[in-house]
C-alpha cells in the first residue's frame, strides 16, 4: 500500500476520532485489509445497526482508493467485528446443513448484509452437499441453503 493511499484512510478516519496508532493496514494481492483497534463498547458507532456504517465506510474507502484505478477491493474490521459476525454465520450454515439434512427443505437464513450474504454463498461455493442463493429484492431479499440437485 503507498503513502498516498494510506493518508487518505488515515485522514478520512481521523473525521471519526481514530488516531493512526489504531489503524493497521495490510496488502494482499489486489485486497487491502484495515484494521482499527479499540474497545468493543466505542465501536458500535463505526459498525451500525446491521454493520451498515461499517460497510458504508467500507465502500467509501474502496471508491477513494479505486480512483482512476482498476476496483481495489477492502475489507474494513473494527474492534474483531468481522471475525465474530463470520464465526457467527459460520454456525447459521452448520445449523442450516443440520436442519436441511433432517427435512430435506431448503433453509432460509434471517435477514442478512448484501456483504454476510456473499460471504455465505462463498462458504458453500465448494460445498458437495449443500449449495445457497437469494431471492427477494432490496430489504426483503433472503439467503436459502438447499441441497445440491444430483
């Protein structure tokens, strides 16, 4: 990452209180990872209802560091969030499986991020068994795990 990119992530989060010190960046292939660190109690406001702030500031950086440029993708995390949510949908899917295997029925997930239902449908890209898709438009779009037709 170069110093003009990471200027611009400092100075747009510094709008929000977070000092340098705070921010850990790293590059990886054509993904740019931020991390900010701080208490889980502070972080609500940078995450949002749903973690729409997070995307939100997810997507705002993105388009600033895709400027004239090909799209560099970025995955925004504040105080484990992301890991805690994926562990989170990583038990819905386990739950799911359990359920679909018992009734044979496809499983509808409770309302997910446009974000946390594309991390679903790549939880089960490889899957053998199980495959997802979603149906629905705007806030009532829903994510389903099926079993794969033979």
């Amino acid at each position: 990452m170069n110093d003009a990119d990471k200027n611009k992530i400092e100075e747009l989060l510094k709008i929000f209180g977070i000092s340098p010190s705070q921010i850990s960046l790293s590059q990886s292939d054509d993904l740019y990872t931020i991390t900010i660190d701080m208490p889980e109690e502070a972080a609500g406001r940078l995450i949002g209802r749903f973690a729409s702030t997070l995307d939100s500031l997810q997507l705002i950086i993105s388009l600033m560091l895709s400027q004239g440029e090909s799209h560099k993708h970025v995955l925004l995390d504040v105080a484990g969030y992301r890991q805690r949510r994926s562990a989170t949908l990583s038990s819905m899917v386990e739950n799911a499986k359990n359920q679909i295997r018992q009734t044979q029925a496809p499983c509808m997930l409770p309302p997910l991020s446009s974000t946390e239902r594309k991390q679903v449908h790549l939880m089960l890209q490889d899957d053998a068994e199980f495959t997802s898709y979603s149906d629905g438009h705007g806030q009532d779009r829903r994510l389903f795990i099926a079993n794969k037709p033979v």
